[in-house]
C-alpha cells in the first residue's frame, strides 16, 4: 500500500467526523522535486477538487506538500522545454508561428493550471494552504486563491520567472498588482525571496504557524463539529489558527517592510527602463536588496519589459481576465525562444549561462514587446 501511495502525483483522503461530515486532504507527492507542480498533479488535483467543492458532505479542503521542505516550488518547466526545443528544431526557427505552439505541451499545462488556479479563488468553501517551506511561481499561484493561507518560519516564497526568461503567471498579474505600490512590480521584476512575515504583509497569507505544528493543527481539524453551512465553516477554522498564530512573535522579521521606501522610490518612474536603472544602480548596505539587484542583473532583459507592461496592462482587470492575459503571454513566451534558453541555463543544462535574446534592457525593441501582447491566431 505505501508503495503504491508514493507513487502516485497527489495523495488524497477523505476523513470522516463524528457528524458524518468529511475533511479532504490533496498532498502534492513529489518531495525530491520539491513538489514542483506537474501536468500528472494538475490532472489530478482539478477534477477531484470540482468533486469536493461541489460536495455538501466536504466540510473542508487542505492542500499541503509532502516532505518537511516544500509547498510547491514552482511550475514543472522542464516538461514543457522538452517539448518546445523539439519543435524549435524541427523548423530551425527561434520563433515557432501560431499554428506551430498550438499542439506544445505547454499550452495543455497553462490551460489547465489557470483553471486550476481560478478554481481555488472563486471556491466558496474553505480551502486550507498549508504553505509551508519553499513556495515559488506555480505554488503561489495554488496558494493565493485559498481562503486560508498559512505560512510558518521555513517559508521562503518567490515569483522568480525572469531567471528562466518567462514572466510571473498563475494570477500574479492580479496579486502582485494588490501589494503596497511599487513592491509587486518589483519583486516581478527581481524574482527575490521573502519569508512568512512577508507573505503576511503583502496580503499573500493570513496565518503564521510553527512548522511541527501542522500535524497537531491537521488533526485538531478533526475533533472540531464542522456544520452544513460554508459561512460557519470559515469561522470556525479561523478561530482555530488564530489561537496558535506566532506572527506577533516570530523572530523572522519581514524583509518588504524594511526596505519599503527603497523598493517604492525606485519603483515610482513612469518607463521601465529608468525603473531597471534605479533598482540595478541604488547603492544600499542592505544585503536582501543587494541580492535583488543581483538577481535583475542576470535575468532576461527581454522578460523585464514583459512584467512592465504585463503589469501596467492588468492593473484594472477582474481576476479572470487577468488569467487570460495570462494564458495568451505564455503561449507567446511557448513560440519565443527566450523561456526555452532561460530553462535550459537554469534547470536542463545548468551552466548558468543564458544567451538572452537581448544584452541589456535599452536595446529590447518595442515591436518585440507589442507582438507578445497580441491575441494568438489559431
């Protein structure tokens, strides 16, 4: 039986309670990749949590990452290059057209983890996010629509797609865009980690508990008298973290709110490329943000425009729309050879060493930047 359970993308159980009521548990099962998320997971996770939302007898939903060191850490990207670079290939081209990108990979992963994304923000029963350890990319995009986000003092999150020359997705474009000004369009830009504090800050989680905690907290669920009312439901499972919230106590400090006046000034210019020059230039003795500029430094030029504009473009929009901005920039990010030299530098070769498309961000043509935000024809 352990056997078969460790093979499977997602551990799911359903525990009974005295009251006949049922609590559901996804665990993401993939903890030597540190539960990046991959097309088998989604396949599992959409369809079964259709299934648990739509049931009356589910009092509650929990989705957690095996192993003690991860949520989620990202998107499983490597997938989806494989599939591109033997496309690339066969037509010799760094661009494929759009009736090439239709059949990649890529456009199956996206369609379905912006569902799957959607679906957990506009779930009206309470849905719990352990978010515990690494979260990055497409584990914040499973974390940011639950209603109950618990983060711990292992959290480490990001959103660090302009390391891989892709941009920040699963709803980012809607999230990033809530946090204090300047300071989503900044961490977009830098990819740069920050902790559970953080998240608290910027609207990203509600609670922070010690991480040997959630194994007790996964069994308090249990003793607790779920009732046949969702607006109930939600209460009761905030009071229950609220008492062994430790934020006012942790000995993490949040990072953002420290460097908040720096990251808001050099944020505050009305064109990217004076907002590159700021951040990467700013001299500072603070060793986070050095870190961020360091970050920006390496990145994709090209993916630095993107979030720019990706940004500026879905300030106003509703959620889903800013989903299907999403969808039609990845696919576009699919056709572009960028996103595949990013992955292949950082996660399939490993040298570290992307040959972006552009050197630095002045010589990124405005024409290039204007076709990734048309619609794709097909």
């Amino acid at each position: 039986m352990q056997d078969s359970l460790v093979k499977l993308p997602v551990i799911l159980e359903e525990k009974l309670l005295k009251n006949g009521l049922r609590i559901a548990f996804a665990t993401l099962n993939a903890p030597k990749s540190l539960n990046a998320l991959s097309l088998p997971m989604i396949d599992v996770l959409l369809p079964q949590l259709k299934t648990w939302l739509s049931n009356t007898e589910i009092a509650l939903i929990v989705i957690q990452g095996a192993g003690d060191k991860a949520f989620c850490a990202g998107g499983d990207v490597v997938s989806i290059y494989h599939d591109l670079a033997e496309k690339h290939q066969k037509n010799a081209r760094s661009t494929l057209n759009d009736d090439e990108v239709v059949d990649c990979l890529g456009i199956e992963f996206f369609t379905k983890e912006y569902e799957l994304d959607l679906l957990i923000h506009n779930a009206t029963k309470p849905i719990l996010v352990w978010a515990d350890g690494y979260v990055m990319g497409g584990g914040i995009g499973l974390v940011a629509g639950a209603s109950h986000r618990v983060v711990t003092e292992k959290t480490v999150m990001a959103m660090p797609e302009i390391t891989i020359g892709l941009y920040p997705d699963v709803g980012a474009s809607w999230f990033l865009n809530q946090m204090p000004q300047g300071v989503g369009l900044f961490l977009g830009l830098t990819g740069m980690t920050f902790n559970g504090l953080d998240a608290r800050f910027l609207k990203l989680a509600e609670h922070i508990v010690n991480s040997d905690k959630i194994d007790y907290l996964n069994d308090s669920l249990l003793e607790i008298n779920w009732t046949a009312t969702e607006k109930n439901n939600h209460q009761l499972l905030s009071e229950l973290l609220n008492k062994h919230d430790i934020g006012a106590f942790s000995r993490n400090k949040a990072l953002i709110e420290q460097e908040i006046e720096t990251i808001q000034s050099v944020s505050s210019f009305d064109n990217i490329i004076d907002i590159y020059n700021a951040i990467v230039n700013t001299e500072i003795s603070s060793e986070w943000f050095s870190k961020a500029q360091s970050k920006l430094r390496h990145g994709s030029p090209l993916s630095a425009q993107l979030i720019y504009h990706q940004l500026i473009n879905c300030q106003h929009l509703s959620k889903t729309e800013c989903f299907e901005q999403e969808f039609n920039l990845s696919v576009r990010c699919c056709q572009f050879s960028e996103f595949s030299e990013g992955v292949r530098a950082l996660l399939v070769e490993k040298d570290k060493q992307p040959q972006w498309f552009y050197k630095n961000i002045e010589s990124v043509e405005e024409k290039l930047v204007n076709w990734f935000f048309t619609k794709i024809q097909h």
